[in-house]
C-alpha cells in the first residue's frame, strides 16, 4: 500500500503550468516545486533506485540490494503495468483501435497484463505487499482523447512504451545481486521494448509520423511536446567512459544515438506516470 | 545461479580438442579452421605470448587468458569476470556487424525502401556496438578484433534468408544480453549491457514485423513466454547457436557463473 499512498500524495502535486500554455502542451513539464515535492514523497528504498549515494546506504556489505529495496523496485514497476494494463484493456474494448492494428494491441495488452500478475506474485513470493492499483485518468484532465481519437491512443501508447523501457533500464542497476528478479526484469525490459518499436512503426504505417522502431536524437517526432520528458536525454554520446562514441567509430551521430537507449530515473517516471493518476 | 553451462562447455571444448588435434576432422564443427591450420598457429602463438607478457597488469580485473589446462590453445579465451562478458558481447555484435554489413553489400533481390532503411540502420546500430566493445575492452583483455564468419548457410539474394537469419540473431542477442545480466558485477556494465538489449529487443520486433506485418509475432509468443518475458540464454547456450556463424573457435569457459 506504501506506493499508492506515494502516488496519491503526488496526485496532490501541483506542476507549473504556465499561463500561456494550454494543459496538453504542459501536460508532461513539471516544475522544480513538484520535483521537489516527489523527491520528498519517496521512500528512501525507491529513491535509492537513482542516487548512487543513497544506493550505497541500502545495499548489504556484498553489494546485493536488500530485499526492501528489491520489493520497492517491484512495486513502483509494478505501478506502471498497472498503467499500461488498463491504458490497452480499455482500449481494446473502446473499439478505437483500427482493425489492422488489434492483433498487435491485443498482444501488447496480454503482455501488460502478464506482467502485472507475474509482479504481483514476484513480490508476494518475497513477503512483500503488491500496492494496489491507482485510479488512472488517461484524458490527463482532458488533454487527451486516447478512447476516441485513435491517434491519441497511438500517441499515448508510444510514450508509456518507450518510458516503461527506459524505467525498467533505470532500475537493474537496483537488483545487482538478485539475480533471478534482475534477469526477470530484464525479461519484462526488452518486451517493452520489441513493444515501443512495433507501436512507433504503427504510428509511421498510420501516416502520423516518420518514427522508426528506435530513437534517433531525443526526437519525440510528431508527439505533442509535452512528451519531450520521455525523449530527453536519448541523445546522450557517452558511453562506457568514452566521452563521445562518435571518435571511436564511423557511424553517425544518429546511428550511435539510436544504438543506445538511456535510462529514466524512478523520478523522471513517476513525473510523467503520475499526470495519467487521479 | 539458475545456470550449469561451464560443464557443458568443458565436454563441447574437449570434443573440439580430440577433433582438432586427434584429427577427428568430420567431428569437428570448425570445418574452416581446418583449412587455415598454419596461418593460426603463427598468429595465436604470438597473440597468446604477447597477451601473457601484459597479463600481469590486468590480474584481478580478470584475464582473458589463464593456463587452465583444459583450454584449448587454438581457442579465443572470452576470459573471465566483467571482461569476459564484455569479450562475449563483442563476439555477438562483431558477428551481426559482419552479417548486416554483407546484408547492405548483396542487398537481395526486390529489397522495399522500408527494409534497406531498416537493415541499413541495424547495419549502423550493430556497428557501433562492436566498436564501442572493441574501444572498452583494454586490447590486452580483448579477443580478437576479426573474428572469423561462416555464413555459408545464409542465402544473401533470398529475403526469406536474410530476414530469417536476421530474426533468428536479434532474437539471441537479446537473450544473450538478458542471460548475461546477473552475471555482471559492476553496475556501470550492467547499465551498458541495458542501454544496448533494448535496441536488440526493437530491431528483433521490427525484423519480425517485416517478416509478418500487422501480427502478434513482433513480440510472438514463440519467444515470449505466459508471464510475459521474452527469452534469456546462458553464453553456453547462445554460443551454441552462435557457433554455427562464428568459424574461430571460443571458449567461454573462464566465464563468470
């Protein structure tokens, strides 16, 4: 229960909307007020997810996270196959999805749901309490209509796929050590993944935009541009202690940026989940 | 750990030894390094002395080359600890390097617009895989940076060939890279090996995609199982695939377990 009354208190989380900005255009910014306010509202074995400081407080002398730590990670994934469970459940039975594009949505959607129960259970087998499911809003207050205009739906799939594989890449560096649950993770990790590409090609094969399978830059293409939170960063060309992969290969900027997804912060995600939680 | 590869690959290394120097030739998968037996020998004497004379340096980061006395001396050692996992990725992408770069260079016949893009693209992706693992791996740790390619299998003018083949390789190497995961201790590795299975997991559901649009089979549930994971690979398991294409021999038995 200890995450959805942290979700609940976000839900409370006043972001910094402009006055000039409709809600849909600010909808994924959220001002220093709210990080703060978030930052505060987690529990230490969550936010340890991140900082490698207060990583090194909660995990045991060999290294490997403790069990609290472990279940935290679990539930706030689990928090987010919550989201996309309901997000395809609903759209599925909505009928705004168009034909030729069901067979992939039921699938992703029996995906999300597996999940959900294989994290529920994951964590029941580590005496853990599974939190329960929010309440979700995924108008955002009206700034979408995923449940009638297919390209909403299409839009709000793309970003909770690409963000669920960048959450779930933030968090294996929490589960060093465990290795079942890591290697598990990692399992849910690439579906996530195989999922955002075949959804961003279905937006291109839909004519809404010319986005491939994989990142290029930190273009979030036609999305509206609120979403850029799910993209920042994607552009990153360090990698691995080389200040700039481009000096060490004859690729691309672009082919190196898309060859490497980055990671979210249990944070970044939360900010951008929590706008879709009532 | 879940997994037990090391015995396996101890019987499959001795069985690649009694081949090779019993001259057991027709039981010996490595039909091309039969033909290059002097060339070999030359370069891997050298390559082992000079890989023994820095060893010290690199002692307890873990070596690529040890004097274990099952290994087979005519073998590419991944080595072990974090290195040797790293050296087992680099094997991996140096091998879909060397594929897509022959993709591109005998494009098959009728190739759409949207499957040059596409191949062309894992073409650059998987590239600059190899050549970050080539740059981050010391050259004294580092398996050799040619491994040698078998891809008498794959018919480069059959779409259904390459694509297939295509497939059949994103798929391993996200099962390599998820399998590989709990075996890496440091935390920077494990986020590289992240950074890098994700792109392997959407080139593997594009390929699959090509192969049947419009399907579940981008995320088929060939691959992925009832709980919704997609698969995970021990390296003995991966390299036993991967060996079909792979004509140097490797051990991998110096591997973390």
């Amino acid at each position: 229960m200890k995450m959805l009354n942290i979700l609940e208190k976000l839900g409370d989380t006043k972001f910094d909307f402009s006055q000039t900005n409709t809600r849909r255009e600010s909808i994924f910014s959220i001002g220093q007020s709210g990080k703060a306010i978030l930052t505060a509202a987690l529990p230490l074995g969550v936010i340890a997810a991140t900082g490698a400081s207060a990583k090194a407080n909660t995990t045991s002398v060999a290294g490997a996270a403790s069990t609290a730590t472990v279940i935290d990670v679990l539930n706030f994934a689990l928090t987010l196959e919550y989201l996309e469970a309901q997000f395809y459940n609903m759209g599925v039975t909505s009928g705004v999805i168009a034909n030729a594009d069901l067979a992939v949505f039921n699938q992703i959607r029996q995906h999300e749901n597996d999940h959900v129960t294989f994290l529920t259970n994951t964590i029941e087998s580590l005496n853990g309490t599974p939190v329960n499911s929010p309440i979700f809003d995924f108008t955002a207050g009206g700034a979408f209509q995923p449940f009638v205009l297919y390209g909403d739906f299409l839009a709000l799939a793309q970003a909770f796929e690409d963000t669920g594989v960048r959450a779930y890449k933030g968090q294996a560096g929490n589960l060093i050590g465990s290795d079942a649950i890591l290697t598990a993770a990692l399992q849910i990790h690439s579906v996530e993944a195989r999922h955002a590409s075949e959804v961003r090609r279905l937006r291109t094969k839909n004519g809404l935009d010319t986005s491939k399978g994989w990142i290029t830059g930190n273009s979030r293409g036609t999305l509206p541009a609120p979403t850029q939170a799910v993209y920042d960063g994607e552009q990153n060309l360090s990698q691995g202690g080389i200040t700039n992969i481009t000096s060490i290969t004859t690729v691309s900027a672009a082919g190196c940026q898309e060859a490497f997804d980055e990671p979210l912060t249990d944070t970044q995600v939360l900010a951008i989940a929590n706008l879709f939680i009532v | 750990m879940p997994y037990d590869y090391s015995l396996v690959l101890k019987q499959k290394e001795l069985q690649t030894i009694k081949s090779q120097f019993i001259m057991k030739k027709e039981n010996s998968p490595e039909v091309d390094f039969i033909h290059q037996p002097i060339g070999r020998l030359g370069f891997l004497k050298f390559s082992g002395a000079a890989v023994a004379a820095t060893g010290l340096l690199v002692a307890g980061v873990g070596c690529k080359k040890d004097d274990d006395d099952d290994d087979n001396p005519m073998a590419e050692d991944l080595g072990s600890g974090d290195i040797g996992i790293l050296n087992y990725a680099y094997a991996l992408e140096q091998l879909e390097a060397a594929f897509y770069i022959q993709v591109m260079a005998t494009p098959f016949a009728g190739m759409t617009q949207e499957e040059a893009q596409i191949l062309g693209d894992l073409k650059n992706h998987e590239i600059a895989h190899r050549d970050f693992f080539k740059a981050a791996i010391p050259a004294a740790n580092r398996i050799k940076d040619d491994l040698a390619v078998n891809f008498s299998s794959i018919d480069f003018n059959s779409r259904a060939s390459v694509l297939g083949t295509a497939k059949a390789f994103e798929d391993l190497g996200v099962a390599a890279y998820n399998g590989a995961g709990q075996l890496i201790a440091d935390v920077q590795y494990l986020a590289l090996a992240g950074k890098i299975v994700s792109v392997e997991a959407r080139h593997a559901a594009a390929i699959r995609d090509l192969l049947n649009p419009w399907s579940a089979d981008f995320a088929g549930n060939d691959i992925i199982d009832g709980n919704g994971l997609d698969g995970a690979k021990t390296p003995a398991q991966v390299l036993a695939i991967a060996g079909t294409y792979i004509s140097t021999p490797i051990n991998a038995s110096n591997l973390p377990s």
